[in-house]
C-alpha cells in the first residue's frame, strides 16, 4: 500500500498584538492540510468569515488556519492557500463563484479554460473571476501557487461547484 501523497510544509507566521505592542503570535507548519487527488492538494493558511474581518489584539483569537473548509472560503469570506501540483498530476475542469488572487511561487503551471490555456510561471500574477478550469502542471517539476479565494456574487452561468456539505461551511477544528 502507498502512502498518502501531501504537499510539503508551509512555514506559516501569523503576527498580532499583546496590548498595543506587535509581535508573531503564531510561527509553525500550518496545520490543515489536504490531498485533492493524486498528485495535487493544498495547504490553508488563513481564511477570514466576514468582511471587514476580525483582528481584534491579544492572545485570545480563533486560527483560522485550523478552519476545516471545502473548495469555497466561508460566504462572505477569504480562503489563503498554497496548493502543489505535481507533474502528470490529473486536473479537474471546475469552476467556484470566487474571484481568485493567484502567485505562482515556483515551477510553472497551465489554467485550461474552455476553449483557451494560459500557461503562467513563477512570479506570475492572475486574476481568475469565476471562470470554468482545470489546473493542470505539463512540466518535469512540481509547482507551487499561492491563491486568496474571495466570495463573490453568483454569475449565474453554468455549473458552479456546489457549496454542499463542508463546502463553504467553516467547521472549528
């Protein structure tokens, strides 16, 4: 038997306040991670439940980084990934009623589209808004991208993933 594929650790340091003095409250492997498929998962760094969110000082405040979540962040909330794409690794044709910020950290990677691909490589930037695709990692080398998933108002085209069971649903972990 194999064993389960994960992405490797992300260094995650969440800074706050003790008073009115600034300090890293949190500096750790980011605890809440995910295996897609084979060959691809993700890792949450922070998500946020509300805009404007919550940053209230002091030690007391819930890591939202432990927040079990499915594909969308929280409705009217952010998602902060980082997801690994290893090569050959199979991609999904999906689309989420999200705007997505996305960095490619290192490696490159396709966004297949309908009828069009767009092939983007480290220290490149999108603006993904609500468009049917698949991620899909063409190359010899493993690839990181960074992406902030922001709830958005639904199109109202096409087939959106679902927000059943935990999708979208922030569970306390």
């Amino acid at each position: 038997m194999s064993t389960p594929w994960k992405p490797d650790p992300i260094r995650r340091v969440v800074t706050g306040h003790k008073g009115d003095i600034a300090n890293a409250m949190i500096d750790s492997p980011a605890p809440t991670v995910r295996a897609n498929r084979d060959g691809s998962g993700s890792t949450l760094i922070w998500c946020t439940d509300s805009m404007p969110c919550d940053m209230a000082a002091g030690d007391n405040f819930e890591d939202m980084g432990k927040r079990i979540l499915g594909t969308y962040p929280p409705v009217n909330g952010a998602r902060f990934i980082v997801m690994q794409i290893d090569p050959g690794a199979p991609g999904a044709m999906h689309r989420t009623e999200t705007i997505d910020l996305i960095v490619v950290i290192e490696g490159e990677i396709d966004m297949d589209m309908d009828d069009s691909s767009v092939k983007l490589k480290a220290g490149e930037t999108m603006v993904q808004r609500g468009t049917n695709h698949s991620w899909v990692n063409r190359s010899d080398k493993p690839c990181k991208i960074a992406i902030v998933l922001l709830d958005a108002k639904p199109l109202g085209i096409g087939h959106a993933v679902a927000r059943g069971g935990i999708a979208g649903d922030a569970v306390k972990k």
